[in-house]
C-alpha cells in the first residue's frame, strides 16, 4: 500500500520499537506527515519516562528535516513549518489573515458564530470550549 499517511502518536512508538508491519507499511508511503500535536505528545511521555533525556533526543532527530502540520479544527485552518513553533506561528499567521480576509468581506461574525464562538456583552469573542481531541489512525 503506498500513499500519504498521517501518523498518530501511537504509530510513532510503534516505530520507535521497531514494529515490522507499521515500519513496512510507512517503508511504502509517497509521503508521510506528523502533527505537531503528536511530537508534542511524544515530548510529554519521554519527559514522563525515566530516561527523559535519551528520550526526548530521540524524538528530536526523528523529528529533524520533517514538516509537521499545525490545524485549527473549529475554524478549518491549517499550515505547517519545519519545526513545531515554525508550523504553530504559521497557522497562527494563517488565522489572523484569514480572519482579516472574512472581517473584509463581512462575513466574519457568521464564520465566528458557525464555528461555535460566541459574542461576549463586552463585544469579544469568546472560545467554543474544547471537550476532548482524538487522534486516529487511517487504514486502507
């Protein structure tokens, strides 16, 4: 099977230990992308583990030359970068534009309200509350 795969965290420490199918099947991909949730996720285990040092350089040349994506579900935006603040600094630049974009084209408040945000009295506005986030691994 080859393709384009997007990695959770679970298929990380699988490669990590060196899982023959996962490392097989990640052997045949086109192209293979990593959020930046999941280094960031990898970061809090190794800091959790006891060899936090070794484990966190690990990541850090696995993670090395990659591109990681950084996306804001509520709004559907998403950019990326070499690092993971380069991606999560450009998804904040692509927010901000594409907010100033909508603001422009008066459509923002419907944007705003259609993705759960709502107007404060004091005129911001505010966060829709997150309730859990869920990464999930795709199968063909």
């Amino acid at each position: 099977m080859s393709g384009k795969y997007l990695l959770d965290t679970n298929i990380v420490i699988a490669l990590f230990a060196g899982d023959l199918p996962v490392k097989k099947h990640i052997g045949k991909a086109e192209e293979v992308f990593i959020p930046a949730t999941v280094i960031g996720e990898l970061f809090f285990g190794a800091l959790k583990s006891g060899r936090p040092k070794a484990n966190s350089s690990r990541i850090e040349n696995f993670a090395a030359g990659n591109t990681y994506v950084a996306y804001s579900p509520k709004l559907d935006v998403s950019s990326c970068g070499g690092t993971v603040d380069e991606a999560r600094n450009n998804l904040k630049t692509a927010v901000r534009l594409f907010l100033e974009e909508a603001e422009k084209m008066g459509t923002l408040e419907e944007i705003l309200s259609e993705s759960g945000y709502e107007k404060a009295d004091f005129g911001d506005w505010l966060t829709p509350r997150l309730i859990a986030t869920e990464l999930m691994s795709v199968h063909g």
